[in-house]
C-alpha cells in the first residue's frame, strides 16, 4: 500500500507527503479554489490518501503528471504554508530532462486530439484565473452599491453625484478599467516572458497622453475625428509618424492584451537569441517595447476591438434574434465548459460588451447555470444531514457559502458535482427550467461584470425575471438532487454501513478499519446482511442451533496459503478486517469460497463479500491497492443479490496486468465478523487447489 498521506503535522505536510514529497514536485501554483501541481512523476501520488484528509474537498489527476487538489476557500493559505516548507525552500525541484523526456513531456500536455487546442485554452484560463479575487471583490462593490441605489440612498446614475460617491465609483472601475494591463501581465507570465514588459506595453495605451487624444478639443494638432451618423458614435484618427492610428479607449478590453501578448512572446524571445544573455537585461525589455508599443497602438490594438466587437455583436444577433434558444443555450453549455477553463472566453465577451454596449446579456442566463449549481449542492447538504453524514455535510456548506455569497462554482463542481455522476443530469434540469424563465420573460441584462450570487441580484434588470430565473433553477435542482439522491442505492447502502460502523466505533463496540475503501466493502456486507433479517455484525449475533460446530471455507483460488501477517498490508494485518488468510494465485480465477448470499460485488471487480445463511460474513479481496486499476483486467462474472455455491465462478483476473501495474497479486479472505464468533482458523503454509478447505470458523 501507499505510505499513508494522514499522520503527524499540518495539512500542508500531510498534503506535501501525499503528492510524493517535495522532490517530486517541478512547480506548484493555485487559482480561487485549488493546488495546481506540476509532478515529475504523476503515478507517486496517492489519491486516494489526499481525498480522506479533512480540508481536501477533492483530488483531480490530469495528463502530463498534473494533480489539482480542491482546497476552496483556504487555498491560498495552505499554499503559502506549503511553500514555507523547509523542504520547498526552492519552490519545487525542476531535475535535468533528457532528450527523450522532453518529447515525452511535451506529447503528455496534450489532453485532447489537438494539443495546441488544449494550449489556446490553457492560455486564456491562466490569463484570467489569478484575478478571480479581485474581480469578486470588485463584483461586491458593484452589489453593494446597486443595494443602496435600489433602496433610495443614492442614485448612482446621476451625472452630480457627490465626491464620495464617486470615489466609490473608483473602487470597483479600477479592477474593470485597468483589466487589460492584468491580464498582459499573466498572460505574459503563462508564455514565460517577463510580465512587466507585457504590462508595459499595455499601459502604453492607456496613459492619460494617449487616452487625452481621442477628446477632439484637446488641440493637439494632427487629429482627426469624425461621427458614424448611424451608431452616433465618434471616431477618431491620429497621424503618427505620417501614418494614421485608429484611436480606441482600451480601458476593459480584453481581447487586445490577449493578442499583443502572443506576439510580444515571439518578439522578447527572439531578442533574446540575437543579444548575449550578459545584456538580456538591458536590450531585450527595450527592443521589446519600442516594437510591441507601435505595433499594439496601429495594428493588433484596433484589430482586439475589431475581435471583440464582432464577437459580441454575433451573440447579441442571436439573442435579440431567437432569445429563447440564447438563453437555454448559455446555462446549458456552462456546466460542461467550466470544468474544463472553457468559460473564460466567454467571460471575456461579457466585458467586452459591457465596455461596447454599455451592458451585458450573457450574464443573466449564466446565472440560471449557477444557481442550479448551487441547489443540486443544496440537495446534497440536506441529504447529508439526513444520512448523517459529516465529511459530505461540510463539503456541501462550504461549497454552498462559496456559492451564495461568492457566486463560485468550483467548490461545489470539483467538491460533489464531478464525484457522483448523478447530480449532473438533475443539475441540466434545474438550468434548462432557469434558461426557459429568462428567454420567455424577455432577458436579463446587467451594466456590470458580476459574480452572479445572492448578493449581486440587485445588479440585474429586470430584477424580478433574474430572481424568478435563478429561485426556479436553485429548487428545481435541489429538489430532483434530494428526492433521488446523488448515490446509487448501492452506493448509499454502502455509506450507510460504513457511517453506521464508524458511529459504532465511536461509542467503543467495534474496531474501526484504517483503510476506507475496505471498511466500505466490510460495513456494508454488515448492513446487507442485515436487511435480510440477520444481526449486524457490530452486534453479536445469536447462536444458530442448527449451526454446525465448523465450517470449512475453501480456497477462492488455487495457490499458496500465507497468513496475514505475510501479505504485505497493515490493514489486514491488524485484522481490522477479520481473521483469514492470503494466497498467492496460480491462476486468476477466482470462485465462491462457501454457500450463501452475493452481498457485495465492487464495481471495479476486486472485492466481493458473501454472508451464509448461518450468518458467518466473508470478504474475497484480489490483489493489494487493486481498486486503483478501476476494474481493468478483472471481468467479472457473477452479480451481487444472487446465491452462489462453493466454486461458482466470481471473477477471472488478468494477473500479468495486475503484475504490470505494480500491484501485489495476493488473493484475502477474511471473515468480517470474527469477533461474533468462537474462533476462526486459518490453515497455512500449504499449496491448494481452488475449493480446498482453508479456514475453519466455529460459533
């Protein structure tokens, strides 16, 4: 097994050890929600150890030995306490790479058929991700403001607002305006160019020298501008060196540093090959800025306006043209665009409409999206208080909060949402039934970019169809998520029974097991057994008069028999999971050790458990951590709820891809309720066919 993740120290240490150290780690970075790791070696993780520490909402492996780990709102704070590790003093530990490793990277970043696709994308999200903060405090502000409009205390509309209140005004406009000079810095940091070269450029445009040129009365000699008698908009052309420049405000614009900063890449890097790295410091920024300058102010400046204007102006055609489908279409594609970082683009357009438009049309059904988002979060909360279940109950509430009062989804998608692929249809549900409401009401517009959540609803008009919208989405989810749940029924009697264990353990009347996913095989072969009329093995079962005084349980399969202590793993070991025995396969298949009831087949074909009709509860367990080959190389052959006979077939396993995924091909079988018993004896240091007599249990 793993080293265990869970032990002494904070969760930055247990979290350090459960991603293979700091020696396995090349680089480590976080956006609102989640650890971003960058591993030398993806396989050393251990999962399923980092998913059962209190605070990891969830682990999500990717291609390229990338591991994500859901923190949610402590991110930063574990990430700070991550990086002030002795350990991590060098901020990760980027190893000398061969020829071959390079290549092999570079082929394992692409996670879909076209790896500059996944790129193109990659480079949007890391563009925009780190002002997540800002942006929600800057969506705050804008709810804050829009509360106190509504109620009469201010009209921030008005052309004579007070000095106060425009001050306020600034408060939220500094993050909105100065958005492109943001996001040339980390779109610069994504393509590893210096970041204050890409900020500098755009900064360049935006200075009070060259925004004073678009105003026609500033008497600077060499401007012309005119007025579109269509759009009743004003243009304006400044002759520079003899050459005319389209004079735009970049304030807001987004488009424009996304653009520039993918051709000052190709610029700053060349320069660095023609100048001796002596001088990097000294000419590459220079060059760099007195080529991007021009080239962003005449050409790729207008041509982002161009782009983004033409972008908008599509999706405005198509909701002014068939409203309904735009405002089903938009909560619709959102659950399946965020997990990916697909969303960006679009949140992109939102502020490019806001800056063209004066307002915006995307946000209002993207908050049917959200708020079915957070009611299928709502039904899992409530379930959890029903079924007891505290690590789910605490994930939801703080996914909830997240959601409410921040409007983020990613708590509640990477949390719960993703984990159990029956929330997914109902949440489709709730946005279809929120998208509806808005088309058929006429829309939602908002003049703001806002995080849509409890505290910005004020933000969108008409406010009455956004609150019917979202209220509609949030309890239709919530609704269909509580009354079909989110697990399976085989799934919840296996929860059941492993909380009822844990409760039971807690009170002192049983031993709790150190490995979850086997405690869950165990527990709910208890309860399955139960709900047949027999005793739960937490409480001693009465005696059987027609109980012989031995069973013998057979061999589930042929080879050597080794006791417990042998098999390599400290769980069964302990005998947290019964006495038993282990054997070493000769071959892979594996059969019923004794008649009785298939109370238990995992879905990955590597445990089953069988209860006698003399109440004697057995667990067939193939291979050591084989629960993480989610079923490849095991085809298994018999279904739980069935009777079986000694030697019925359960399962044939390909031991070589067993072998090949490093795993420890050692069958177990124990019997879960041995302490309701008189004895088990497990019989070793033999070599048996399948069906020979190996353990003998006595009442």
């Amino acid at each position: 097994m793993n080293t265990p993740v869970a032990g002494p120290g904070t969760l930055a240490e247990q979290i350090l050890r459960g991603v293979g150290g700091a020696e396995n780690i090349e680089s480590l970075t976080h956006c609102a929600t989640r650890l971003r790791f960058q591993l030398h070696d993806g396989s050393k993780a251990d999962t399923a150890g980092l998913d059962a520490l209190a605070g990891v909402m969830a682990t999500v492996p990717q291609s390229g030995d990338r591991l994500q780990i859901v923190i949610g709102g402590a991110v930063a704070r574990v990430y700070s306490e991550i990086m002030n590790l002795p350990s991590m003093a060098g901020g990760g530990t980027p190893g000398p790479k061969s020829d071959a490793d390079v290549k092999a990277a570079m082929r394992a970043k692409s996670r879909g058929r076209y790896a500059w696709v996944d790129n193109f994308f990659e480079y949007l999200s890391d563009s925009f991700r780190p002002l997540m903060g800002v942006l929600l405090g800057s969506s705050l502000i804008i709810a804050i403001a829009s509360v106190l409009d509504a109620l009469g205390f201010v009209d921030f509309r008005a052309a004579d607002k007070s000095a106060t209140w425009v001050f306020v005004d600034a408060m939220w406009r500094s993050v909105l305006y100065f958005l492109p000079i943001m996001v040339a810095y980390n779109a610069a940091k994504k393509l590893k160019v210096d970041p204050w070269v890409g900020a500098a450029v755009m900064a360049a445009v935006m200075t009070p020298n060259f925004t004073g040129m678009l105003n026609p009365k500033s008497g600077i000699p060499g401007i012309t501008c005119t007025t579109n008698g269509t759009l009743g908009t004003q243009e304006c052309v400044a002759h520079v060196f003899g050459l005319p420049m389209q004079l735009n405000d970049y304030g807001g614009q987004v488009f424009v540093p996304l653009l520039m900063v993918a051709v000052l890449a190709l610029v700053y890097k060349g320069l660095q090959r023609i100048f001796p790295e002596t001088v990097h410091l000294v000419f590459v920024p220079f060059f760099s800025m007195l080529i991007m300058i021009p080239i962003t102010a005449f050409l790729i400046g207008p041509m982002g306006v161009w782009a983004g204007n033409g972008l908008g102006s599509g999706l405005s055609w198509l909701n002014g043209n068939a409203p309904i489908v735009f405002a089903i279409m938009i909560p619709l594609l959102y659950p399946f665009l965020v997990p990916l970082g697909l969303h960006w683009p679009l949140n992109a357009l939102m502020l490019v409409n806001i800056n063209t438009l004066g307002y915006d049309f995307i946000q209002g059904p993207m908050g049917a999206w959200n708020f079915a988002c957070f009611g299928a979060t709502a039904g899992v909360l409530l379930l959890s208080i029903r079924h007891r279940e505290k690590e789910m109950r605490q994930t939801s509430v703080g996914a909830l909060a997240a959601g409410l009062l921040g409007g983020i989804s990613e708590p509640s998608l990477y949390g719960i949402h993703l984990r159990f692929k029956r929330i997914y249809p109902r949440m489709l549900v709730g946005c279809l039934v929120g998208g509806v409401i808005v088309g058929v009401l006429g829309g939602v517009d908002t003049k703001a970019f806002a995080f849509t959540s409890l505290l910005t609803i004020p933000v969108f008009s008409p406010m009455g169809t956004y609150a019917i919208a979202i209220t509609a989405a949030f309890f239709v989810s919530m609704a269909l998520v509580y009354f079909s749940d989110f697990r399976t029924p085989e799934d919840r009697a296996q929860a059941n029974a492993l909380r009822d264990a844990a409760e039971a353990a807690a009170r002192g009347e049983a031993a709790p097991a150190d490995d979850r996913e086997l405690a869950t095989v165990g527990a709910a072969a208890a309860t399955a057994g139960a709900s047949t009329g027999s005793a739960p093995s937490a409480a001693p079962a009465a005696p059987a008069p027609t109980l012989p005084k031995g069973i013998e349980l057979a061999a589930p399969v042929a080879g050597r028999v080794v006791g417990l202590d042998e098999v390599g793993d400290p769980v069964f070991a302990s005998r947290a999971l019964g006495e038993g025995v282990g054997i070493e396969p000769a071959d892979g298949r594996v059969v019923a050790p004794v008649d009785g009831e298939l109370i238990i087949v995992a879905a990955t074909g590597h445990a089953f458990g069988i209860r006698t009709a003399d109440g004697v509860e057995v667990l067939i367990h193939i291979g050591i951590d084989t629960v993480q080959m989610k079923g490849e190389g095991f085809e298994v052959r018999a279904e739980a709820g069935r009777q079986v006979s000694t030697g019925d077939l359960l399962v044939e396993v390909d031991l070589d891809a067993v072998r090949a995924a490093e795993h420890p091909t050692v069958t177990l079988m124990t019997v879960t309720n041995t302490a309701d018993l008189t004895s088990v004896e497990p019989h070793t240091g033999q070599t048996v066919a399948a069906g020979a007599p190996v353990v003998t249990v006595r009442r």
